[in-house]
C-alpha cells in the first residue's frame, strides 16, 4: 500500500470529525478534536504531489528582491 501515511490521515481526519459532531462534549474536546483534524488534513495535503507542484508555482510567481 504505497499511500498508506495518507490514508491514515484521512481515516484519522474522519474519526475526529464524526467524534467531534455526533457525541456531545465540553468546548475543550471539540477544540482538541479541531486541531487533531486540522493536522491531520495538512498532513494529507502535504503528501499529495498536487500540492508540492502548486507551491513551487507559487514560489515561483514571487517577485525576487535581489
């Protein structure tokens, strides 16, 4: 399984969100289950080629200061 980091990270995005939205908790747990999410997607941009390519276009459209 060659995506198997991004798809653990998917799974983990899902699981945090369904916790999150279907057991009702106190405002800590909602804001810790965000940011486990919030992660956990960056993760799975950054493991996307996709990504890289459309951040080092936008690197690129910098103006350079030289």
């Amino acid at each position: 399984m060659k995506n198997w980091k991004s798809t653990l990270a998917f799974f983990v995005f899902v699981g945090v969100y369904i916790y999150s939205v279907a057991i009702p908790s106190t405002n800590e747990v909602v804001s810790t289950a965000g940011w486990i999410a919030l992660i956990a997607s960056i993760a799975m941009m950054f493991r996307s080629q996709i990504t890289a390519d459309m951040l080092s276009k936008l690197i690129d459209k910098l103006p350079n200061k030289d």
